[in-house]
C-alpha cells in the first residue's frame, strides 16, 4: 500500500509522457518516432518560434510520406500529428516523465538547459541527452538529479537510422538505464551502451574518418566514389559531412581534441567552411552545392 508506492515513488517506471527540447533536424526526429512508433504524447519546446515552424512543417511532410507509401494509414498519420504539441516556455514541461534535450553541441548552452530543466520538472522525470561527444557525466552535473541524467545519442536521420547509443554518466542509476533502454526499444530503435568517453562509440570511430578526409587526397568526388564503392557505405565521408553538418562535425571534432589530444586536430579546411558560413546540406552549400 502506501509504504510500497512509497519506495517505488522514486523513479518514473512507465513513461506517459515525453517532452523533446530542441527542433532541430534530430529533435523533430524524435518526437516524430515518439509519437508515430512508441505512440507516446511529444511536447516539443524550441526557444525559437521560426525553428518549431520549420521542424514541424518538416515532420508534416514526412508523416504525408509515410501514409502516401502506406506505411502507417492516413488515420494514424492523424494520431501520430494529435500526439505532437509545441510549447512556448519551459516550464510548460512540467508534466513530463522523460525530456531529450536536442539542442546544438555546445556545453555551456547544455548544462544551462538541464539546470533550468531541473527545476522545473517532476523530481522523477529523466533527462537524457542526444549530445553526439560532451562528457554525460558533466551535463548531470548541472542538475540535482545527476542519477537521473542519461545518454541517448540517436543517428541522423532519425526516422531512418535503428540506432540509439546508451550512455550512463559516473552517478546514472540502473534504473535510469533501464527504463532509457526501455524507451528505445518502444521507439523500435537498437540500443548499443557506450562508456562516457568523448565521441562515445559512432563519432569517436566516424568522426577522425571524416576529418581525414579533408586533408586533400584526391578530389571530393574520388575521395566519396573510393569509400562508397569501395566500403560499400550508403555515402562517402564528404558527402555525409555535409548531410550531418559541417558545424557539428567541427564541434565533435574540437571536443575529442581537447579532451584526446593532437591526434584528433580539426582539418584546416574544415573550420575554413564553417567560418565561411557552409555548414552542408542545410545552408544549401558545403564541400557539395545543393539546391
Ligand atoms: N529525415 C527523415 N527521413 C529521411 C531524411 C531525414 N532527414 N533523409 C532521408 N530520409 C529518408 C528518405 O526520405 C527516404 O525515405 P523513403 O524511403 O520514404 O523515400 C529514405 O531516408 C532513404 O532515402 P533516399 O532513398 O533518398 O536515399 P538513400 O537510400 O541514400 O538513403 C540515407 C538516405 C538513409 C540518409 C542513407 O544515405 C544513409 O544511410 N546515409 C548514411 C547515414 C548515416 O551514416 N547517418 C549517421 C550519421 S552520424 C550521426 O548521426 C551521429 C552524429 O552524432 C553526428
């Protein structure tokens, strides 16, 4: 009775609601593949009215895709759009069991999110993180609830991808861990677990690959055509720099610099596009031109 619920009041054990911070190309993922596939409640929080505008015209067109190549039935294409909600403050997360933060890969900007999302969420609620490289166990840092802060770093596209990588933090609990994985899996997503170690498993291996081949071996399309055709990868590492973003892939790569040493340098030609303001596909230029 009460003694019991007592004891089990101290960590969320089912999710019934999930908040999303961030709407950019990998927030929109997820709330799309919360709403759609765990048929889970999104609340989306942006501090940028353009960016939820822009993120849910882009998750629109991808739901209208879904159901035009029957994926999922118009009706569910429906229900899947009834579950998604924009809020315009912060606080309106309150409610909210689990959050992922999707904001860009910057520390300070993180840790000051979580200590705002700490205060105003449920003491049970969990926070994870998609961060692609920042050290977990610093972002929990920011918050009084460090068990209850977690990894979960999805791949671009996320609609697409079946990948999520698990990260515990020096303090996450096992329960956090479980009912993270939990959540994963009802997303119809594989989990992988990582130490919390920069770069994790995916970008500590990709990133240094990418940024290699930057350095001026041959011209961008032979670099592309050699590892695509050659390694039978879906795109070459130029290719999928500028699909991930030439600004994330520079940010990834200064934090296994700083935290790993000289090794994991950023190519000069890397930090050159990102100054000249060609991040890749989204800016509509980068190491390709796209229309
Ligand atoms: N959001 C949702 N869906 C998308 C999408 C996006 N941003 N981009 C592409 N897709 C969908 C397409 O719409 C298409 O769906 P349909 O089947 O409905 O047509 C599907 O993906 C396949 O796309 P295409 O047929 O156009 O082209 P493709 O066969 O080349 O596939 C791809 C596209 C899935 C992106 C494929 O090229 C691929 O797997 N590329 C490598 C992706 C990758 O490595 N991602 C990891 C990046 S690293 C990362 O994310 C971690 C990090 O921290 C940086």
């Amino acid at each position: 009775g009460l003694f019991k619920s007592y004891f089990h009041s101290s960590a969320v054990t089912q999710i019934k609601q999930l908040g999303v911070v961030g709407a950019g190309q990998m927030g929109i993922g997820i709330a799309l593949v919360g709403a759609k596939v765990a048929q889970l409640p999104v609340k989306i929080f942006d501090s940028n009215p353009e960016q939820i505008k822009k993120g849910l015209k882009f998750m629109d067109e991808l739901i209208v895709k879904d159901v035009s190549k029957d994926r999922i039935t118009e009706e569910e294409g429906n229900s899947t759009k009834k579950r998604i909600t924009t809020v315009k403050d912060i606080s309106e997360l309150s409610d909210v069991d689990f959050v992922i933060e999707a904001v860009s890969e910057n520390v300070d900007l993180k840790r000051k999110l979580f200590e705002n999302l700490d205060k105003v969420l449920n003491k049970n609620s969990i926070l994870a993180t998609n961060t692609s490289s920042i050290s977990i166990t610093k972002i929990a840092a920011a918050t009084k609830r460090s068990e209850k802060v977690i990894g979960m770093h999805f791949m671009n596209p996320v609609p697409v991808m079946k990948l999520v990588e698990i990260i515990s933090g020096l303090t996450t609990s096992d329960e956090t861990l479980n009912i993270t994985k939990k959540l994963a899996t009802s997303m119809g997503k594989i989990c992988t677990q990582s130490q919390d170690v920069p770069g994790f498993i995916a970008n500590r291996l990709l990133m240094p690959y990418i940024n290699e081949s930057i350095i001026g071996i041959a011209t961008r399309e032979d670099i592309d055509t050699t590892m695509k055709l050659g390694t039978n990868t879906p795109m070459g590492p130029l290719t999928l720099a500028d699909f991930i973003g030439l600004d994330t892939c520079l940010a990834i790569m200064k934090v296994l610099h700083n935290e790993l040493g000289e090794k994991y340098r950023p190519a000069i030609l890397l930090q050159k596009y990102v100054d000249s303001g060609l991040l890749g596909k989204k800016t509509g230029e980068g190491f390709y031109k796209y229309n």
